[in-house]
C-alpha cells in the first residue's frame, strides 16, 4: 500500500503543470481590469485558475492520504519497538 500510494504521488508530481508565475502574476494584474477584458480572455484566465484548482486540489487529498499511511506506518512501528522493550 505504502509503495503503491508513493507511485501515484509520484506520477501525480510528473504530472503536475501548473500555469507559471508570470501567468498568475498576469492574472492577479488584471484582475483590477476584468470588466474591460474580452470574453476569450476570461476565458482563458478560467480555465487555467480551474484547471490549477483541480490539481492542487488532488495533490492536497492524495498528500493526505500519504500522510495519514505514513503516521499509521510509525505508530505500527512505535508499538513494535515499545513492545520490544517492556
């Protein structure tokens, strides 16, 4: 399970293209501009927010569930070792 969920982590990393700094900066800066922009443009500016939420979105549940298996992992092992040494 352990290397199974790291693979997909990784994966999901290899997969990972979020828009770039100047593109959000860009965003950011017309934001105050939104009512003059074209519709093409929010769009756009759409479609790369939505398309940036989903995979982050994804990385922060799939991160979770890494997180949850590694502390089930330690504990697992924490009892071993604290049974060992009673």
């Amino acid at each position: 399970m352990y290397r199974q969920l790291q693979e997909e982590l990784f994966k999901l990393q290899e997969k990972h293209f979020n828009m770039t700094k100047q593109e959000l900066e860009n965003i950011i800066t017309e934001q105050q501009n939104l009512k003059n922009l074209p519709n093409n443009k929010l769009i756009e500016f759409m479609d790369k927010l939505s398309a940036d939420f989903e995979i982050t979105k994804q990385n922060i549940i799939n991160t979770t569930i890494f997180l949850d298996k590694l502390e089930e992992l330690y504990n697992n092992t924490l009892k071993e070792f604290q049974s060992r040494n009673k």
